[in-house]
C-alpha cells in the first residue's frame, strides 16, 4: 500500500493534472484550476506564518480544513499533499500520516451527488472513501469525511426561505437535483456541522469556491446572487482564518447584496482581497462580468486590508487601507482610483478626509430615474405624428407619443437635456480595458422625451447648456468617477454619485479637469490605461 500511495502523491505533480481538463457544469458552479487554489492556499500560509511567528501550517497536525461547497475536490486534494509533505517529519509512517490527514484534517461537504463522487476521487483516489482503491485505509462509510446528501429546499409562497430559490423552477422531483445547497439550507450551522461529522468541529480554516447564483434564474446582472449566504454562514462557524473566491460585484452593486456589502466592508477581519478585474484570468472561459476577487478573513487579527488589483499583463497594484472610506457606501476598486477620488473631492470641498461629495455639488441630481418618463424599455410609440405628440427616443429608433400619456419627467420634456443609454456598450461577457463606461450620450431637444432605454440628464436652459455638459461627459476622468461606483453595465443615476457638477458655459476637455484637481502624469497615464477615447462624430458602440 506504501507504493501505491508513493505513485498517488506522485502522480498529482505531473502534467497535465486531470483538474485542469474538466469543463464547468455550469456558469453557478464553477470549478477552481489547481494553480488558483495553490495561490489561495498560499496567501492563507504566508497569514498563518506571520500570526505564528514563521510557523509552517501545514506541519501541525491539529489544524482542521473545511471546504463547504466542495466541487472538483482541488482545494481538499491540495491541502492533503500539503500536510502530507509538512506532517512527514512528525508522523514519518506515510500510511498513518495520510489516515490521520484525511480522518482529523481535511472535512468537505459536496454540492451535488456528481461532485460529492468527483471531490472524493480526488482526494481519496476512489469515489467509495472505505473502497479498495481509496489511499486512507480508516473509513468505516463510503463518504469518510466528504459528506453528501440530497437537501431540500423549505418553500413559502413559492421561494426557498434559505436562498430564495423558485419553486416553479427546482422543486422538480427525486430525478434532478435539487440545488439546495446543505451549507446555507440550516438555521444553525454550528449544529449542522456536529451532526454531519460528530465531535468538536472547530475549524481553523474555511475555504473554497462557493456556488455563485441561482441556476434557475439564468446569468448576469438578473440572476440573484447566493454566494453571499455561504460568507455569511462560514463566518458564524468563527474559524481562525476564512478565505473564499467569489464575483467581485458586491463591491458596489448585486441584486439583494447591500446588508452583505455593509457587513464586509466594516469587518476589520478582512485583511487582504485580491481584485481580479477579468474573471477570465482566474476561469478560463467562463463568462462573469465585473470580475472575481479572493479575500481572506482573518478572526484574530483586526486592521486595514491589503488590496491586490490583478490584470492581464498590468503592473500588480497593491495598497494598505480600509474597505469603507468615510462617507462612501462601496468599496472603490482600483487604489489609484481612490487616489484620483480624493483629489476631486478636495477640490470640491476643500478638504481631503473624506472622498464623499456634497450632496449640492454632485452630477447626480442631474440624473433621472430608471424610467424618467414612465415608458418601459418595450413601449413602442406611433409611427406618424399627431397634434400634441412628443418625440420619444426607444429601443431600435424614434416614435410619437401624446403628451397627455407621460406620466412623469414634466420637468424635462420641454428643456434641452442630454440621453445616454442606461446600459453600458459591452463586449460580451469579457472584461476588456480600456472601455468607455457609458453608451453614447446625444442632446435632446424641448419636446423629445426616452423610454427606459434610456436615462435624462439635465433639465438645461440653452443648446449651449447642454453641449457643455455633453462634453463632460466625453471626458476620461468623468467616466473614470463614474466607473469607480458601476458594478455592471447598468447605468443608473447612483453610478454618477462621485461625478461633481461643473459650470456649463464652457466646453470641457480632460486637459481642463485634469489641471483643475491636480492630476499627475502617473494618474492620467492610469486613467488613459482604463478608460478609452470617446469621439461624438464617429464612436461605435463597441468596447
């Protein structure tokens, strides 16, 4: 059994690893390449040595790992080869070292039937943990300590009470899995986790790629998230050291993820994110627009975050500070942005303690809402004109609509005012820089109004008016601060909230704004990096 175990451990160094072959199940459930859980691990490693005085955590037989959603099994797999290296000094029988590893260390529990088998194959090397194959000769069960069972959801009027989920959609009989999620299906996790793996279940790691969304709610920015229950679950578990891989969103939208935002972004025990603004660089090929981000949660030792931005062949942007500036309800992504953001507020209100900007002074209030007149995005208007009809802007062309049949917007539709498409261009579901944030803005003349389609800035006074703030909006360094508060391609008044109002009786180039708040040469070369050109006479919709 000593070779056979030998060949295992041996096996996993050679190339290619089968973990990095196998296709995605889906866009929810994605699985984890073995290099970046290995860099996970990593950060968690270099956090344990520095708590612990260089302390090698993978050579203390004691430290117990739970990954609570596991898939691919890459993160348990990784883990054992790491203790089995770590532990060989203290517990030199490899066979007794493994049994211990893989009975007190190493704790999964499977998201589906097919991922419970696969995460065992991979850590057991046999899908029965007590078969003949299976590198750990303690198990009295064919699950050891991978633990699945099929979870049902707990449906009130049609929806799942733990994660929201359809009844229409998943309550579909014993054939189909469910998705419901055994982690965050519980109303006390602390004594879920003792009756799946009995004793004293205090672990001190948790990690792993949570199920990011609702399967039956498709993909994008509709789908409803549900990677922030299983954070939220992990940390009432109080483990020493937390670390999971999930869509960067959150940051500064997702459907239903304010209360989550609040609650990391004033957790001092967050200690490091690292930002991956395409998730393409972490999984390759999965389409996830806005990005991923790994943190590590840290239960014992308090203070700012370590904030790591990570992009294709970009120089690595690291800074030291806390999530949650004052006055600020997002976390602001890029460091040299939070910079740039400082500055103009200091401008603005002559002090820099603070990148919030006076309510009196933002652009936002220029903005309306997502239906400034009260049309929906599938509202089509009359082909031919009629007495007392306005011109409306909708989706694929122009249309005429009675006056008489707005139901709001008054104060714009005779003023000049300016439109911009509430979606942003997009490039499918890649992450591309640099892009230009919004959709083309055009002036709209005294007596046109939009449908949802689009969003109203304004009201103006004059054609003058509203060309001066046309141009503004042309500007990097605007959709730069409009950038900094945009989650996704969705451009409603709130990603304007960092814009300041200008004086509109000029025309405004970047030159002029970025002499005004004291740009730097390393700044604009930054912005210029994340943000591309936008040319009234000629811009495309692409990019």
């Amino acid at each position: 059994m000593a070779a056979e175990l030998q060949a295992a451990f041996a096996l996993r160094g050679r190339n290619p690893d089968v973990l990095t072959c196998i296709a995605n199940l889906s866009n929810d459930e994605v699985f984890t390449p073995p290099e970046f859980a290995n860099r996970m691990l990593d950060t968690l490693a270099d956090a344990w040595a520095a708590d612990h005085d260089g302390a090698n955590i993978w050579a203390d037989q004691k430290v117990k790992c739970l990954d609570p959603f596991t898939k691919s099994g890459v993160f348990l797999r990784e883990i054992t080869s790491r203790f089995n290296t770590g532990l060989a000094g203290e517990i030199p029988d490899l066979q007794e070292r493994v049994d211990h590893i893989l009975t007190k260390q190493v704790f999964g529990i499977g998201i589906t039937q097919l991922t419970s088998l696969l995460a065992r194959r991979s850590v057991y090397c046999s899908k029965h943990a007590d078969g003949k194959h299976s590198i750990g000769r303690s198990f009295t069960s064919e699950a050891g300590n991978i633990w699945f069972e099929r979870t049902e959801h707990s449906w009130h009027n049609g929806r799942c009470t733990f994660c929201g989920a359809s009844k229409e959609a998943l309550d579909r009989g014993e054939g189909l899995e469910t998705h419901a999620y055994a982690f965050i299906h519980a109303d006390d996790i602390k004594t879920r986790i003792v009756e799946l793996f009995g004793g004293d279940m205090q672990f001190d790691i948790i990690i792993g790629n949570p199920p990011y969304q609702l399967s039956d709610d498709g993909f994008g920015t509709s789908a409803a998230p549900i990677y922030q229950h299983f954070v939220t679950q992990a940390k009432a578990l109080e483990p020493r050291y937390l670390s999971m891989v999930i869509p960067a969103r959150w940051f500064s939208g997702g459907k239903g993820l304010d209360e989550f935002r609040e609650s990391m972004l004033s957790d001092d025990r967050l200690r490091s994110i690292d930002d991956f603004l395409s998730a393409s660089d972490v999984f390759p090929g999965v389409g996830l627009k806005g990005g991923v981000c790994y943190f590590l949660w840290d239960r014992e030792n308090p203070g700012p975050c370590q904030v790591t931005t990570h992009f294709k062949d970009w120089p690595i942007s690291t800074a030291s500070r806390p999530l949650l500036e004052e006055g600020v309800e997002v976390f602001v992504r890029f460091n040299e942005g939070l910079s740039i953001l400082k500055k103009v507020k200091g401008v603005e209100t002559g002090t820099f303690s603070s990148p919030a900007m006076p309510e009196d002074s933002r652009f936002d209030r220029l903005v309306s809402s997502r239906k400034p007149f009260g049309f929906e995005t599938t509202f089509k208007g009359k082909r031919s004109r009629s007495t007392n009809d306005v011109l409306i802007y909708q989706n694929g062309g122009t249309g005429y609509v009675a006056r008489s049949s707005i139901s709001s917007g008054a104060r714009y539709i005779d003023k000049w005012k300016i439109f911009v498409g509430r979606a942003a261009p997009g490039t499918g579901n890649k992450d591309t820089y640099p892009h230009r944030i919004i959709s083309t803005p055009f002036i709209g003349e005294p007596g046109t109004i939009s449908s949802e389609t689009y969003i109203c800035i304004g009201p103006f006074e004059s054609r003058g008016e509203a060309e001066s703030a046309l141009s503004y909006l042309t500007c990097r360094l605007t959709r730069l601060l409009i950038l900094l508060h945009k989650p996704s391609q969705d451009t409603t008044r709130k990603v304007y909230t960092f814009v300041p109002t200008q004086k509109w009786t000029r025309r405004w180039t970047d030159e002029d704004l970025y002499r005004k708040y004291g740009i730097t040469a390393d700044e604009v070369t930054f912005i210029e990096k994340v943000v591309r050109p936008m040319d009234l006479s000629g811009d495309t919709e692409d990019g």
